[in-house]
C-alpha cells in the first residue's frame, strides 16, 4: 500500500476546546464493535503491522504515567507512517449523516516530546480510485493518555468505509484504549432518508484553519495557496500557523470553496464565521462575501447570501452570518467572492456551526416613562433662549408671530394642550446647510421609549426652489432622522417623526437644519417626548368595530315555529376576511413549517423577487418563469389570492445590465416584450401588479423613454389584462423622514398620471419603518384618503433588537391599518428569519419557533375573529354584530342539531341570512 495524499483529508481537531463532542447521548449508539478490546481485537485488524491487547494491570503493559482500567491495543513493529489499527463500519454509516469520533490514544517508543496520531477514513470503491478523508488528530507523548476528537460525514456512499489510527513515525508504537463513534444530535432525530443528522455544534468545514494544507479547499475560477506569510513578512495569520489566498482572479465571484455537502441539514439554521482581508492589485478595502451555491434534484441552481464585510488590506477583519436550507439539496457549495479582479481574498479560517439559539430579550423596564412631558428645556422660549445654542456661527434671536396651537399630530397624541406661546426662534447669518438651533438632550433620553418629535417650521426669503427643513438628533456623531419637510412658500409647515434609541449613547443633540446656506430657519414650539403608543388602541378598537364589523340578522326556517323558539344558537367565525398576506420566495415553499405557519395565518401572498423583471429575464431573452409558475400554483392550491411585484422597477440600481446597456429604440422594444410577456402569460392570475416600483426613488424609464412611458405602462397592462388592480408602490410615505415620498408628494405623482391617462387603481405604501407612532402614520394614510384609492400597505415590517418592542411596533402599524376605512389590506414584508430584508425583523425564529411579535400577531388576528351565543327569537332570528369573514353556525333544538356555514361581506346596514334547517 502506497501511503498516498488524502485527496480528502481534513483537520477539524485543531482547536480542541473549540472542536470538543459533547456528552455523547444514552440513546447514541457506538458503530465501533469491541471498542474497548474487551474481546481481543475481535472486529480490529491491524494493517501491515502486528497488534496484541494488554491489560492495564499487566506487569507486561506498556509505561504510561497514568494507567487506564480495563484494556489497551499495542500496534506494533510499524514501517510506514500510515500502518495502523483499522475496522470496517460500512454497515454503521448512511450518507449524509454526520458522526463524531472520539478516542483515547497514547505512543510508545523511540521519539522525544510528541508525535501525532491520525484518526482517518479509507473509502474503497470498485471503479474508482480508494480515497482517504481525514477525520482528525491530536498530539500524543509517551508519559499520558490524549483525547483525539473528529467528526465526519459522507456525501457518496462508498462500497466500503474503513476506519483506522495512524501517523506517528515508523517505529513508534500507538497505544489505544478505546474508540466511540456515534451518530449523535440532540434529540436523536430521524433525517428523512432515515440517518441521523446532528444538530450539533461541531464546525462542518474540514481543515478549517488550514493545518492540513489546502485539503478539501479549491478555487472557484481560480488558484489557492497557503502561506505562512506574505509581503515580505508583514501579512501573519492571525491565529494558527498558516492562511490561504485565493489568488488570478478575474471575476468578483471568483474566491476560495469548499463543497459541505450532506453535512448541512436543511430545516436548521447555521453561522459561518470567517477571518479575511484583501491583498494587491491596489485595491485598500473592499467587500468579501460568504455566499452558498445550491443545486437542487432538479438541477435548479440557487446563490444564498451569508454574510459579509467591509475588508481592507490592513488587517484581519471578521465576517459573520447566518443561513438556512429549506429544501433537499443534492450539491452546496459555501465560497468566498466580492473584490475586483486582480486583489487577493485572505482567509484564515472558515468555520461553520448549528447556530446557537439566543435567549429572547426580555421587555425592558422603564422607570417613569413620563409619557407626554416634553424634553425641550425652554422649549415656549419664555427665558429667551436659554438652553439653546446655534451649531457653527449662526446666530440665534426670538421672534413673535408664530402659531399658537400645537401641530396636528402632535396634538392627536397629546390630546388638550395649553397653546404654544408664538414666540420662535429666528436663525440668521446661516452659512452652512447644518446650521440651525440645536440643545443637548443626553440626560433626558431613555432607552426603549418611542419619542415622538412635533414642531413648526418657517424659512426666510431668498430661497431657490424648495428647501428641506430637517429636525435631526446627532447621537454619538451617527445623524438619525427626527422628520423632514420641503417647503416652497413663507407659510408655518409642520414636522413630525418619530425616533427610538435602544443602545446606551455619550452624548445625544437635537437640532434643527436644512435650508441652503444664506436662508433664514424659524422654529417654534419643538416638542420632544415619549408617546404611549397604546393609549391609542382604545380609540381604534371603536374605529375598528366601526368599518370592519357588521350588524348580522340570521333568520331560521324549515323547522316549526315552536321547536325553533329557543333554540339554542352558537356562531363562531372560521376566518376573516380582509386580507393580510406576506412576501413569500421559491425556497420557502419547500419548508413545510414555513408553510403551514403561512397558511394558517395568511390569506394573501406577493412574490419577493420571482416575478421581476431582472429574475425572469436576467439575460434578454433567456425567460425564467418556473419559479413564479411553481409559487402560483402553491397559492392557488392553498386558496391564497397573489400579488403582482413588480413589471418594472424604476430605480436604476435593481435594472439588469443588459437593459441598461440598450439604446433608446431597443429598450422600449424590451418594455413592450415584458409587459406582453407577463401580462400574457399570467392574465387573470394576479389580483394586483405594482407597475413601476418606486417611482418617487427613481427615473431610469423616465429619463430613457420620455414622461409618457410611466403612464404608458399603466395603459398598456390594463390593456393586456384589465382584471388586475394597478398600484403605484413607493417607501417612507407614512413616516415623515423622507420629503421625496411625503403623502403630498405622492398625491400630486398619482394624480399626474391619472392625467395622462394611467388607470391607477390602487396606492402601495411599502411600510417599511422604524418606530412607529399613529398619529405620524394615520396622518399620512388620512392625506392619501382624499383620492379615494384603496389603499393597501405592501412590504410592511419593523425592526427592534428587542422582541417585545418590535411585537408593539407591529401593532401599531397593524391596528392602524385595520382601523382605517381607506386601508383595503396589509402585505408584510416577510416573517421567517434568515429570509427578510432587515435584521431583528422577524416574527418566526429560523427553526420555527414565534418570538414575542409573532405571539403579538397571532393574537391580534384571534382579537379580530367574531364569536356569539343564545337563542332564537319569537321571530325566529338571531342577531349579532361580527366582523367580515366566513362563519358557522350550531343550531341545537329540540329535535335536532344542525350546522351552517355563511358569509359576512363588507356592507354598512344590516345583513340577513336566511339559513333554512
């Protein structure tokens, strides 16, 4: 026997108290027979060398400082290296599972200090060449016993698995006193083929930090190599003893791989942490991406992205993520990509592990909240200005004349207020935009509290065109926005936001800036303070009952009157009816918890990227339609209604390469082929397209094809399919941080449209926001309302490190929603973690367990299903008020029980059911 390269060897023991197998489960099961040469070396065979059992308490045993129980194995009179101890598991082991190995060895023999034993795996086939996977190592002496730890799994089944102990110099004897190898997981699961998976917490990339080479690593369009340095000794590891590069690249996506297949078990949620930097080519910081490369059964390939970071050429930077696999995948591949062609990627180590599940955050206790009283010293100016000072050399006076009420949304939260003083302040000799008043507001400020920020604003004379006027809070030098406004005249114009600190700050200053440098700011009646988000819900349970419920009459018949009178009557709603729906991707669809938490609580779905133009044409002409075909066909099995997003998506940014590069005549060629592509193809399919996404955010239609072609799309859809709704979709329109999109901004959008001709059916507001506060989002949806265009938000989600605040920012945005008579329905933007577009969004954890907001969820949904009781009338009725949705009903009298189903559709006079027993 040659002792030939491991093609895959591995080291995943490196680093043993990182590495360490857990308490191997009672219920795990050795495959190793004999494991404790117990009986000899029955089932052990040693390998080109001779092996004897002894007992520990022989005189005849070999010299170890601490002597074990029971027996040992001495390989002996060893040649070669590779000689050892073997066994055959073939029948122990099934592909795709994952094995730890644990092993207690010890060496005899000529050598001084220490020496390494070999735990590795021979793999023989019949038509191919016998391959060698390494399983791990540890470093043995000959005054004590060593744990030797290891895991391994198999992505093809050979026709023999052979296990076996190796590596110390020929002549060296190895010792061992025992060897476990279980299949081991928490909770000892089946996997579907039948093999248990572990869900452990052992890294599942092999030689991870590089110790065995560059065994199991390769390029992925490039070259790799191994270094113990690099620039002329100035580039070290930052731990261990070596690093790879991968080095010629050409492409961005080019960058160092490993295949992990079978060792990752769809359904569970992994972190991937990485040590990189970047090298050469000129290139001094850039980002590095971990990325996963899927393919699945079908040969449907699929890039998830894990995570990545800001590196440079200085030093080691570390790159954290997370990923999760819905579905069966027959090949994946992680890899690292992201610099130009030409500059090295960095690694030093590569680790990937069943991420740890974090304990959920408990509600935060806030002492005194102090709800309503705002935190503006002097804030009516009584004391001149005191407590206020002008960032840069602008100058500060008091003036008379400003509005003596508070703004509108403030005074919704606020409720009766003494009125404002009307004195403001006057910025003058302004020579910066930033200049404005500002005060220091660190020691008022409590963590976790939503602060809502009102006041009114003026600008002097002598502006161009309209001025944005922007109260703003530095806090630690980060700028967070507390509101914006254009203004365009000499009028008093409102600001209102909102803001939220959930990490401990230095030093936090409000300010007050915006209009060009030269223009005089007024300010009047700021107002700081802390809102009680949920006062609110008293007022709009009542608006809730109003437009969402309905006066129900049930009128019975068929059986005799005097059986019926007194009957006893028990109605129960099943589901309602207004639609609350997600954004949902291909992949989902293969997790069958994703589904039937989607099932159970959604009636309405929108593709997150499969139906848009760069993913059903990412190359012109090359049509991808399968993924959109399979997710229809999902929802209209499970009696879901969908969503259209996008046709065209109007921020240049999100525009495939291949349109951008077509002349003026060739791109409203390819605008034409898409809208008769899809509209064909799916006529009658969708309830709703959003035509032209974000059309408030960009223009790259608009700046190529003219001002008719956004109206010409509208005409155009209609015209391919006049069943669908057609919606304008745009962000930050009901939070008043984004002048651009401000509900008056949208107004005058639509209504130019609708003036070219556009049939605009409908008004997307995305909904992605921070901090919500009612009052700010009602205002806007109450200015939207003028149109009398349903209204629907369309990618709604909020974010919150902290579960049970982000559980109280989706109710307001929810209970808003409901509440408002022009809102016709509420799309969030996601719910499973590992497959939203912002962190701490999430209201199912990745392996499905519901966090705080998903509870809050569900109960809201429970809080908005009708239930009644009694019996029927003289008349032969019963009555209640419920809210729209589909019902049974229990009739028990006399001589019979009977059950009915109905339907409450929206209406305001009362609904009579005639139900006939």
């Amino acid at each position: 026997m040659e002792n030939l390269p491991k093609q895959d060897g591995a080291d995943n023991s490196q680093n043993v108290e990182q590495n360490m197998i857990g308490p191997i489960s009672s219920r795990a099961t050795n495959i190793i027979e004999n494991h404790d040469f117990s009986q000899g070396l029955h089932s052990w065979h040693a390998n080109c060398c001779n092996a004897s059992v002894v007992p520990c308490d022989s005189s005849n045993s070999k010299e170890v400082a601490t002597k074990p129980t029971g027996n040992y194995a001495v390989v002996t009179d060893r040649q070669e290296c590779w000689q050892g101890l073997e066994q055959d598991i073939t029948h122990g082991v099934s592909l795709g599972s994952t094995y730890s190995v644990s092993a207690c060895v010890g060496v005899l023999g000529p050598l001084q200090g220490s020496t390494d034993v070999i735990a590795t795996l021979k793999l023989e086939n019949r038509d191919s060449a016998t391959s060698y996977l390494f399983v791990g190592r540890t470093s043995a002496s000959k005054e004590s016993w060593a744990n030797l730890e290891g895991t391994f799994s198999l992505s093809t089944l050979p026709q023999r698995v052979i296990f076996y102990l190796e590596g110390p110099s020929p002549g060296v004897d190895i010792l061992i006193k025992s060897v476990v190898i279980t299949c081991t997981s928490p909770e000892e699961t089946e996997g579907e083929t039948g093999a248990c998976v572990t869900a452990g917490d052992d890294n599942i990339i092999l030689n991870p930090r590089f110790e065995d080479g560059l065994n199991n690593w390769s390029g992925r369009g490039c070259k790799i190599a191994l270094h113990d340095s690099m620039g002329d000794g100035k580039i070290v590891p930052q731990s261990g003893k070596f690093f790879a590069s991968a080095t010629e690249r050409t492409q961005n996506w080019n960058g160092i791989q490993q295949e992990i297949t079978g060792r990752v078990q769809r359904k569970l949620a992994y972190e991937a942490t990485a040590v990189v930097r970047i090298f050469g080519n000129n290139v001094t910081t850039s980002d590095v991406r971990a990325t996963l490369w899927v393919q699945n059964p079908d040969q449907r390939e699929q890039y998830i992205g894990i995570a990545n970071v800001q590196a440079t050429d200085k030093d080691w930077t570390q790159l954290q993520g997370k990923f999760l696999l819905n579905g069966s995948p027959s090949k994946v591949v992680v890899y690292l990509e992201g610099p130009p062609s030409g500059a090295d990627i960095l690694v030093n180590s590569l680790i990937i592990k069943h991420a740890e599940k974090i304990p959920p955050s408990p509600a935060p206790v806030i002492e005194n909240p102090a709800y309503g009283v705002n935190i503006i010293e002097n804030h009516n100016l009584s004391n001149g200005i005191n407590g206020w000072f002008g960032l840069g050399n602008c100058t500060l006076s008091v003036g008379l004349g400003s509005p003596h009420i508070l703004p509108p949304m403030a005074r919704d939260s606020l409720g009766p207020h003494e009125p404002l003083s009307g004195r403001y302040i006057l910025v003058k000799n302004r020579t910066q935009t930033w200049m404005g008043p500002a005060q220091m507001i660190t020691d008022k400020i409590k963590l976790f509290l939503t602060y809502q920020v009102s006041a009114w604003v003026r600008i002097g004379s002598g502006a161009n065109g309209p001025q944005n006027v922007n109260v703003a809070l530095g806090v630690d030098n980060q700028w967070v926005n507390g509101g914006q406004v254009d203004i365009n005249d000499d009028r008093w114009h409102e600001i209102g936001g909102s803001f939220r600190l959930e990490k401990q700050p230095s030093k936090v200053m409000v300010y007050v800036q915006g209009p060009a440098a030269s223009v005089d700011l007024m300010l009047s009646g700021l107002q700081i303070f802390p809102v009680d988000r949920k006062a609110r819900f008293k007022q709009l349970t009542w608006q809730t009952d109003k437009i969402r419920k309905r006066d129900v009459v049930l009128k019975f018949s068929g059986v005799d009157s005097s059986n019926l009178h007194g009957a006893f009557v028990k109605v129960k709603q099943a589901k309602n009816s207004f639609p609350f729906g997600s954004c949902i991707s291909r992949t989902n669809i293969d997790n069958e918890d994703y589904v039937d938490f989607f099932v159970k609580n959604f009636n309405w779905a929108v593709f997150g990227n499969e139906l848009k133009w760069y993913w059903t044409e990412p190359q012109q002409g090359s049509l991808n339609y399968k993924d959109a075909d399979e997710m229809l066909d999902f929802c209209q099995k499970h009696n879901i209604e969908t969503r259209g997003h996008c046709i065209f998506w109007e921020v240049e940014g999100a525009v495939q390469q291949w349109i951008r590069s077509l002349n003026k005549n060739d791109l409203a060629t390819a605008v034409q082929n898409r809208l008769t592509s899809l509209l064909t193809r799916y006529k009658g399919k969708f309830k709703h397209y959003d035509v032209n996404n974000e059309m408030l955010h960009g223009s790259f239609y608009q700046d190529r094809l003219g001002k008719d072609i956004r109206a010409n799309m509208f005409k155009v859809a209609n015209q391919l399919d006049p069943s669908p709704l057609l919606f304008v979709n745009d962000y930050h329109v009901e939070d008043g941080c984004d002048t651009r999109s401000s509900p008056e901004k949208y107004i005058e959008h639509i209504l130019g449209l609708q003036e070219q001709g556009a049939p605009v059916g409908g008004i997307g507001v995305q909904g992605h926001i921070d901090n919500p506060v009612g009052p700010v989002v009602c205002s806007a949806l109450d200015t939207l309302g003028i149109l009398g265009l349903p209204i629907w938000f369309t990618e709604l989600d909020v974010s919150s490190t902290n579960e049970h605040i982000r559980a109280d920012d989706l109710e307001v945005m929810i209970r808003e929603a409901f509440a408002h008579p022009a809102v016709d329905g509420v799309m969030l933007w996601g719910f499973w973690e590992l497959f939203m577009s912002r962190e701490n969004s999430h209201l199912v954890n990745a392996e499905g367990e519901l966090n705080e907001a998903g509870k809050r969820y569900v109960e809201l949904k429970k809080e908005w299903l009708s239930s009644a009781h009694g019996h029927v009338s003289e008349e032969g009725e019963f009555t209640f008020r419920g809210f729209q949705g589909s019902y049974a009903v229990e009739v028990v009298t006399a001589s019979k029980k009977a059950m009915k189903s109905f339907v409450v559709d929206k209406g305001d006079s009362p609904l009579v059911v005639s139900i006939d027993l």
